[in-house]
C-alpha cells in the first residue's frame, strides 16, 4: 500500500529503540510517495524541544513547499 499524499516523519539521532527510533520512523515514511524523512541532530525523543532550532527549520520547509 502507498500513501499519496505528503508527509514528514521527524526524529531524533539518539531516539531511543523503545520509542521511535530513526531507522523506525524511516520504516514508516518508506509507504508515503511524497514522504521526507529528517533525522536531527544532535536530539532524541523530544527532538522539537532539544534542538528547536533543527525541527523548526525542517517543519517550515516541508510546510512551505506544501501545494496549495
């Protein structure tokens, strides 16, 4: 099954395997044909709070090039 649609999946370098590891969360953005994967770094879990600056950047540009 492949979704059609966009999607971002974002995590972080040191997300720990009982949560939402990267090589998971790349699993899970392998079906969304427009898919991005973004892996911060340095960051874990909370990758948006640990390194805001990263998840920030990466989250306006897959807003910006958001058709519509």
């Amino acid at each position: 099954m492949v979704v059609r649609a966009n999607g971002i999946s974002v995590v972080g370098q040191f997300a720990s395997p009982e949560g939402a590891p990267p090589a998971g969360m790349r699993e899970v953005a392998k079906p969304i044909a427009k898919a991005r994967f973004v892996e911060i770094d340095p960051a874990g879990h909370l990758s948006s709070i640990e390194n805001r600056n990263a998840f920030n950047a990466a989250r306006t540009e897959f807003l910006d090039a958001a058709p519509g």
